[in-house]
C-alpha cells in the first residue's frame, strides 16, 4: 500500500524515528493506529454511557409529568411477574 503524506507529516515521521523512539515509520504508524483505535473503544462506551444516561432521565422526566396515582399504575404492570 501506498500512501501519501505531506511534506510536515514526513518531517514529523522523520523525527520520531531519528529520535531512536521508533525503529522504523511503519513502527510509529502501527502505534498510531493502536492508539487510535483504543480512543474510538473508548468514546464507544462514553456514547454508550451517555445514551444509558440520557435514557433513564427521559424515564424521570415522564414519571414526573404522569398525573396522580398513574405511575404507579405502571408500576403494578412491571410487577407482573
């Protein structure tokens, strides 16, 4: 595969590996992507989280507009079981 880099990119490239960090550029871009793919894992359980969250506030929200004895007529059809 081939892939093109700007002129900066390269020098940073360069760099890194020059700096004795990394043994070669494939080294760096390899950790690069590991890196990257361990921060979209992470903002995939935040959205998760915030999703959750956002979720049982609409359920208050909603309980807290039901008029009287109305929840907890929804909650007796909960306890069915």
């Amino acid at each position: 595969m081939k892939i093109l880099l700007s002129p900066e990119t390269e020098r940073l490239i360069t760099a890194k590996v020059s700096s004795g960090k990394y043994q070669s550029a494939d080294e760096l871009v390899r950790e690069g992507l590991e890196l990257l793919l361990e921060r979209e894992k992470s903002m995939a359980l935040n959205t998760t989280s915030h999703t959750s969250t956002d979720l049982l506030a609409a359920f208050e929200n909603i309980a807290n507009t039901l008029p009287g004895d109305e929840l907890d007529k929804v909650r007796d059809l909960a306890d069915t079981s």
